[in-house]
C-alpha cells in the first residue's frame, strides 16, 4: 500500500514532460484566474499575497540583525 508521506522514484522523462507541461501552462492559470474574478477579488487576493512578501522581507532582515549582533553577556554579580 503507498503511504502519501513516501517517496516513489519517477522516471525522467515522465519528470521532464511534467516540468515542460508546468512552465507552459503555469503561467496561463494566473491570468485566467485573473480574468474570472471580481475586482474586489483581485485587490484581496494582492493585498495577501503583499502581505506575506513583507512578512517574508521582515523575517529575513530579523534573521540578518541577529546573526549580526553579537550575543549579550550576562552582567556579573558581586
């Protein structure tokens, strides 16, 4: 029985026709989803996606502030 977690080996020309049908038709899906929704739609669905390229753009310059800040040294007690 396959379990959806395993991984099953694909032979490379089924995996190179899959990556040429993708690139072809991949980019015709956004503008035809694009074309089908409501301008209220659209605005919502960019508004997210902004969204999640801010958070995407603050999480990397967090990660930088933090390898660059040197770690704080405990005070010493007496």
């Amino acid at each position: 029985m396959y379990h959806g977690s395993m991984a099953k080996k694909m032979p490379s020309e089924v995996l190179e026709y899959l990556q040429s049908m993708g690139k072809t038709y991949g980019k015709i899906g956004g503008k035809v989803a694009a074309r089908n929704m409501t301008p209220e739609e659209r605005s919502a669905r960019a508004k997210k996606a902004s969204d999640a390229a801010a958070r995407k753009r603050t999480a990397e310059r967090l990660a930088k502030e933090r390898q660059a800040k040197p770690a704080r040294k405990a005070p010493k007690c007496k």
